[in-house]
C-alpha cells in the first residue's frame, strides 16, 4: 500500500497503536476464572471487540452485562502502569494532519482516553468508542461513522488494525486493511498486508490532501 493515496487514516486501538495486551489478558483471565470459564477461549475472543458482546456470549444466564462491563472497565482502568504505544506510533500519528486521521475502538470512551494519553499519543479529533454505534466490531458501522465525521467515504480510507474482528469490520466497510503485528505472536489469520509497527513508515501529503504512505528504509 505504500505509494497509494488515501483520503484518511482509521486507526484501531489496542493492538494497533496501543500495547494493553498484558492488561486485557489479566483482566480477562480473571473475570473467565471467576465464573468457571476456558481462560485461553475468553482470552482468544475478546480480541477486537466489546466487552459487553463477549460477556454476552460466554457469560452464565441471568448474569448483569453491564455491571460486569463496569467490574472489567475498572480493573483495566487501574492497570495504567502497563500501557505503552505500538513501536514509534506517537511519532507517526503526530506526522499526520489532524483533520485526516481518527481512532476506532470498541473499547469505551472512559478506557480509550486513559490509554491513548498514557500511552503519550496525539489525542485525535474524532475519536469512536463503544458507545457510539448499536453494532460493534465485525460489523463495519464504527469506520463508516469515522469515515463520515471526516467527511469521507470509507472505501477512500485506509483502516490499521490488528485482531480478526476489526479487520473483517474494516473490509466490510468497503477500506483497504493494514494489519499490526507487533502485539501478536503468530500475524492474524487473515490475508492482507501487515506491519510489525511504525518504525519505517512515514507519510506524506499529496496536493490534494491524500496521504501517502513512505517506507523510510528506501532512498530516492
């Protein structure tokens, strides 16, 4: 995709620009512990998508979603000394105009700005979370809701992302797909071009706006 022209970037979060693996397994790991449940299953799913659509699936009947949702938030949300940016994803997105760029998470807003500020990233200025659509991840209506607050169509975009959800999300909204791989010990099943972070990656702006991704290894 480098040398291709787009007209915004649509960045997922963890796993993506953030590194919260560590976090979001301990917390994943306890809350499947603590109601009789597979860990590595629990922990396999809950990649990419919200946390009240994996309670739901794999919670006992009669459970309360939201006050687990809100049990799960919080212990993520006191784990901030883990939280640390994809390799050089601050330098990257602080490169890219803001009015081209937006993040895409199904984590909530609450957890969303605690990280990316932890992490020490730009704060964008739009900025989607689980509050803000009915359908989460693998359904596209998170990066068309992007696409459409930065004033274009999805298919013109290039969504990064790094969990099989998100990427089906991002197809299915009609954007080409950059897979991270950095937080990943095996790349994503999933065919695509992938990274491992943004150590290489430059962008530049063409006349008309579009983005143009530069790989910094290649002279000339």
């Amino acid at each position: 995709m480098r040398g291709q022209r787009f007209a915004a970037f649509l960045f997922d979060m963890d796993g993506t620009i953030v590194n919260s693996i560590e976090i979001a397994e301990n917390a994943w790991g306890d809350w499947a512990r603590r109601h009789g449940l597979n860990v590595a299953e629990v922990t396999h799913a809950m990649h990419g998508v919200r946390a009240a659509e994996t309670i739901a699936r794999f919670a006992p009947p009669g459970t309360d979603i939201d006050q687990e949702v809100d049990l799960l938030t919080e212990a993520e949300f006191q784990a901030i000394d883990k939280i640390r940016q994809i390799g050089d994803a601050a330098r990257f997105l602080s490169s890219l105009p803001r009015d081209r760029w937006a993040i895409v998470t199904s984590a909530p807003h609450r957890l969303a700005s605690q990280r990316i500020t932890a992490a020490g990233l730009p704060m964008p200025d739009i900025l989607i979370t689980a509050e803000d659509v009915t359908a989460g991840k693998p359904a596209p209506d998170c990066f068309l809701a992007a696409a459409k607050r930065l004033g274009f169509d999805a298919s013109d975009c290039l969504v990064w992302e790094d969990a099989p959800a998100g990427i089906a999300a991002g197809k299915a909204a009609g954007a080409k797909v950059m897979i991270v791989t950095e937080t990943h010990k095996a790349p994503a099943d999933v065919p695509g071009q992938s990274i491992i972070n943004y150590s290489n990656l430059a962008c530049d702006q063409d006349a008309d706006g579009s983005l143009i991704l530069r790989d910094m290894t290649v002279s000339g």
